[in-house]
C-alpha cells in the first residue's frame, strides 16, 4: 500500500501549468518540521515535492499560498531517467489526491461548521498509466 499524509508549510505559492490539451497540473512544496531533535536539539525540515492533477490542482492554485500552514493525502512517486551522460536520475514527489488546511478553517469560521476536506478520487495514471503531457510542460 502506498498512501502518505504530510502536514507543513507552503515554502511558494502553488504552481498551475496547463498540458497542450488543457489539462491543469500543478506543483508545489511542503515543508514539514521532524518531530524530533537533532543532536544540537534543533528540529530538522523535510522539503517534499508535490504534484497534482487535474481539477484539484486548480482549487490548490487559488488557495495555496507560500507559508500556508496544509495538509495533502497522496501516494509517494519516484521517478527514474537516464541523463544525457548515461547516469540514472531520481526525483521523488507526492502525486497529491486531496488536501486540508487545517488551521486556517478553525480562524476563518469560528464557531461555525467546518466544510469536508477537499478530495479526488480518480487515478489520473489509470488505463494505460500515461499522461498526456510533454517534459517541457513539466512544472518541476
């Protein structure tokens, strides 16, 4: 099973790219403090690449700004290619399937009832595990 769930802060505004058959994708980072110390008893921070696809990554474009405290769901993705010289490159994302600010909600709408997180369920690789996009559209 492969499901993550991270809680941190935007370091940027949330990226939104369109494919050339105007599919919306986004990118972003979250930033999410370690829960535990170092040896020099500082707390350390993971800086984690997110990815979404289609219509949620445009609701997070207009409600994702930098230092945004958020919380996404998704699946972890690493990505392999080799590189012009023959060597293998990583890059490691979350594909991002719904998200929450869970702190913003509380400060907005005190006393009142808080809405569902936002969510969305279909796999954009189902099928034949192929997105329609370009690498020059790529957002990272």
């Amino acid at each position: 099973m492969n499901v993550i769930t991270l809680t941190g802060n935007a370091t940027k505004d949330f990226e939104l790219k369109y494919t050339p058959n105007g599919k919306p994708v986004g990118s972003g980072t979250i930033a999410v403090r370690r829960d535990f110390k170092n040896q020099k008893g500082e707390y350390e921070t993971d800086f984690i690449n997110l990815v979404v696809l289609g219509k949620l990554s445009e609701i997070m474009a207009n409600h994702v700004q930098k230092g945004d405290k958020f919380g996404v769901t998704g699946r972890l993705q690493i990505r392999i290619w080799n590189k012009d010289n023959g060597e293998k490159a990583y890059f490691t994302e979350v594909v991002v399937n719904g998200f929450d600010f869970p702190d913003k909600k509380k400060q907005e709408n005190p006393g009142q009832q808080q809405p569902p997180s936002t969510r969305v369920d279909n796999d954009p690789f189902a099928g034949n595990g192929q997105i329609d996009i370009s690498d020059d559209e790529l957002p990272f």
